[in-house]
C-alpha cells in the first residue's frame, strides 16, 4: 500500500528561504519516490488568524500554489489544493476539539510565542493545533513532512487521534512527522527563525533587486575585513552551506579563519548562488503570474480529488460517534 504523505503550508505572506528548504523542498522530491502519495495544501484556514484582508488572502494563497509549481510540483504526481475546497476539515475539528485537553492547547510553544509577541488570544489562535489536526486525519495520512518547528503540532495529532481511538474504537491513522534531520531551523537575516512573521525573509520570488538588498541585510558582528572569524556563528555562512557544495563550503570556512575575507564577500557568494538557484525558476513563476485560470484549475481539480478522501472519513467518524 502507498504510503500517503500530507503536509500544509500557510499562505500568510510571500514563501522564503525557510519555507523551502525546512517543508518545500521535501514535499516536491517526494513526488517522485515510488510508495508516496502526496497532498500538499494551502493552510487558509489557518491564515485566518493572522490575516484579515480578504484580497491579500485570497492572491497570497494563489501565490503559493504558483510558488509550488514554479519549483517542480507537477499535479499529475501530487495533489495542490486549498484547504477551504474541503470544508469537511472544520467539522472534523469541531469533533476532535471535544476530545483535546484544554491543557494540551496551552503547552503548545507556537501558542505561548504569538501570544509573547502581543498577538491577541482568540479562540482560532488557541484551537489552531485541533485545526491541523484534522487536516492530517482526515486523509489518513502517514507521514507529515514539516519544518522541525512543528514537531510539537504533529505531537499534538497524535494524541488527540489516540485519544479518538480509544474512545470510539480503531478508525484514524496515526501519522508520523517527518522532519529532515539536517534541515535544522533556517536562520532569517537577523539570526531568528526565518518566518514572514518576523520580517526576517528571503523569499524565493521577490525582484532580484529585493533578494539583493535582503541577503545584504543579514546581521553579523562587527568584526573588520582583516580578523579571523567564525563560520560556524555566522549566519551568512549558515545559509550558504545549503546552497554550496562540500569543498566551497571547507572553502569558504577556511577564508572566514583565515582572516581577510570580509562578510560583504561571504554575502555576495551566497547572492551568487541563491541567483543560480532561483533564475531557471523565475520564467515558470512568471508563466502561473500570467495564467491565474490555470493555477485555479488545478487547485479545483486536485481539491474535488482530496474531498473524495474527507469525505469518506467524516462519514466514518459521524458513524463512530453516532452523529445521525
Ligand atoms: P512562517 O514561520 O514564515 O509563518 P510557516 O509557519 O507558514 O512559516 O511554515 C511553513 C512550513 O515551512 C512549515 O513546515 C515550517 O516548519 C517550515 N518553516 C518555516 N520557517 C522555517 C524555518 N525558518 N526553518 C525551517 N523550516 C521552516
Ligand atoms: N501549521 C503549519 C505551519 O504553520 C501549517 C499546517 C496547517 C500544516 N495544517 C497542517 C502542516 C497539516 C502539516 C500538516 O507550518
């Protein structure tokens, strides 16, 4: 049996640098590996609690559907859709919110971050992890490819389908995380976790003047064109590693020791290589930026295929609970 591998993403600004290489990267190659199924979906549910203007949720999720396929996602191979285009996901919530500990909710650490950073605790920001949950089960998915910052989430789903499980008998498929073990947290230009929240990006499909001017803008110390440095500290290096291979990695790390090699040139190999990386992109990106009817056809057509799938589940799980 396939295995059905399931992950989403939120389209709540512009995809970055972190978004690829923690979670996107890893959905597209799974495409082409024999045993896998994948659905990928654009979380705008979940969007609805950091972003409340209707124009810019509605082209943000288009963006990223266009960013998915502009890198390789090919919809014959993986399904892309809008998670709206499956509204059985919120009835499902609605049950598994029945049977998640208040407790649970309050230990989640992305939670406890948004309300430190002053957001507003509402209900959509508390019961988020239910939500997440409920995209997971509902397609019976086995394995969720996500950056290391959502292992907690994935936690959280499997509790709560434990949970359901025990209390109405065997029906939902216990997922796996699947975090990539040398895909730590990527670093954002002031040496946070990369994340549109943060205003920290390097997004993948800015003008190559903004990727210029956001690369220049990555923090470091002070230390002068002359002094030896520290690669290992700095995050300029820490970007690059990802890009370059081994011996322009033992390269570039030998030139920080060495002293006189300044950050401004370790910023321009990096520039260099993010540019190589992106330009035979940039035209497919362009292609969906003019054919918007296109992109919405393949999210209708991939969304009415994974509805089937929910659909088939929520009537399992109604049947479970005896909803009549
Ligand atoms: P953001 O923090 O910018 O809002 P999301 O939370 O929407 O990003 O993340 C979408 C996906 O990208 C998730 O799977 C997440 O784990 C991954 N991701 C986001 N930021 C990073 C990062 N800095 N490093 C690694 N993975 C990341
Ligand atoms: N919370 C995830 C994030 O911010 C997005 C997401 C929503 C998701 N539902 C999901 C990821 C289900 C994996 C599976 O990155």
């Amino acid at each position: 049996m396939k295995k059905r591998v399931l992950s989403g993403i939120q389209p709540s600004g512009r995809l970055h640098l972190g978004n690829y290489l923690g979670a996107m990267k890893q959905h597209i190659a799974a495409q082409d590996v024999a045993d896998r199924e994948c659905y990928y979906f654009i979380a705008n549910y979940h969007s609805l609690t950091s972003l409340r203007d209707r124009d810019q949720l509605r082209e943000l999720s288009i963006d990223v559907a266009r960013t998915y396929l502009a890198l390789g996602l090919d919809p014959q191979k993986a399904l892309i859709f809008l998670q709206s285009h499956v509204p059985e996901v919120c009835e499902l919530t609605w049950i598994l919110s029945t049977l998640t500990p208040m407790g649970l909710l309050q230990r989640c650490t992305s939670y406890k971050d948004k309300l430190a950073k002053g957001i507003p605790a509402d209900h959509g920001l508390f019961a988020y992890p239910v939500l997440q949950a409920a995209d997971i089960l509902i397609y019976n998915s086995h394995l969720v490819p996500v950056g290391a910052d959502q292992k907690q989430h994935i936690e959280v789903c499997r509790d709560i389908a434990q949970r359901f499980n025990q209390t109405y008998g065997e029906l939902l498929v216990i997922p796996d995380p699947d975090i990539r073990p040398d895909v730590a947290v990527i670093p954002g230009t002031d040496g946070q976790k990369m994340s549109k929240s943060y205003k920290n990006t390097i997004d993948l499909f800015g003008t190559p003047k903004q990727l210029k001017s956001q690369v220049m803008s990555i923090v470091t110390d002070s230390k002068g064109l002359e002094e030896p440095k520290d690669p290992d500290t700095c995050h300029v290096y820490n970007l690059y590693k990802y890009f370059a291979t081994d011996a322009e990695q033992t390269e570039m790390a030998a030139r920080y020791r060495a002293g006189g090699y300044g950050y401004g040139h370790a910023k321009l190999a990096l520039l260099e290589k993010l540019e190589s990386f992106l330009q035979p992109h940039r035209d497919r990106y362009q292609y969906f930026l003019d054919r918007p009817d296109e992109v919405m056809d393949i999210l209708q057509t991939c969304g009415q295929k994974a509805r089937a799938v929910a659909r088939e589940t929520v009537n399992n799980v109604r049947n479970a609970v005896g909803l009549i």
